[in-house]
C-alpha cells in the first residue's frame, strides 16, 4: 500500500473515532491487510474500520474477561515486538542461511556511518568525545531538527550521515 493511501487511511481512522494510536499504527505500516480487513471479506471498509478498536482489545483480552490486564498487555506488545523482529531478521539476512555474522551486519548497517557522525562531534580534533562535547553535539541537533516532521529531511539518522 503506497504512503498517500495509508495517510488517507490513517486519516479517515481519526475521522471516524476510530482513534489516533490505530491510526498512527497503520500509517507506519505496522498493521497488516489481514488485521484491517476485520471481517475477513478480502476487502477492508467503513464497517471494518468501525470495528477494528473492538477487534483490536478483544485481541488482547486473552481471557476474555472485558478488561487488559498488564500481563495481556505485555503479552500483546511482545507479540508485535517479536513480528517486528523476525520481519527486520529476513532483511538482514540477504543470503537467506537463517544466521547473520558480524561482517553481513556491519555490510548492510549503517555502523561506519553513525561512527563517523559521532566523530564530528569531537570539536578539539583530540581524536575522542568527550561527554561536554557529545551533550553540544546533542543540542546542536535538537536546536536543527526541533518541530522537524520525519519524512522531511531524513529524520534523526540524517544527522549522523551530513
């Protein structure tokens, strides 16, 4: 689903009551067809919409007993956390072997360019950070990107890479 339709989505979900958390989780494709389509027709509508906060808290209501106790709370976020993980695992592991070494990690990460970024924080050229250093780093960034929108510049790993 391209950007500009999930961005209608998410806005009719705010539309409709259906909640901001909901919609925010499915702007940033956290949510998949199969979770949206709630009826399970093959086709996600209004009326799926409407019951999705429903199906969402009946989801996590492992015990059915009307309320979210913290363990179903927890036992939902770490659900989605280890989605999450195996989803990012996949893409990691380009050759598909089922493990990832250090060097097919720091290969497709962004490791050399974060180290770089952090460098340029060293402003005596002594060759390290110092904590005084680092924290004027940090508020330089913040000062930049304050009332910054992700989408807009690159968001927070931007700064690391200019």
């Amino acid at each position: 689903m391209k950007i500009a339709r999930l961005s209608i989505l998410a806005a009719s979900l705010m539309a409709t009551g259906t909640g901001a958390a909901f919609a925010l989780e499915t702007a940033k494709g956290r949510m998949t067809f199969e979770q949206l389509d709630v009826d399970g027709s093959g086709e996600i509508t209004r009326e799926d919409l409407e019951m999705l906060p429903a199906a969402r808290f009946a989801e996590m209501d492992a015990d059915g007993s009307g309320d979210i106790s913290e363990a179903e709370f927890v036992a939902a976020a770490q659900a989605r956390a280890g989605e999450a993980a195996t989803r990012m695992f996949a893409r990691l592991d380009a050759d598909g072997d089922g493990v990832l070494s250090q060097d097919a990690l720091a290969a497709r990460g962004h490791h050399g360019g974060r180290l770089r970024g952090i460098m340029r924080l060293d402003s005596d050229d002594s060759g390290g950070v110092s904590a005084e250093e680092f924290e004027a780093g940090m508020e330089r960034f913040a000062r930049r990107h304050r009332g910054h929108r992700r989408g807009n510049g690159g968001g927070w790993w931007s700064f690391w890479r200019n």
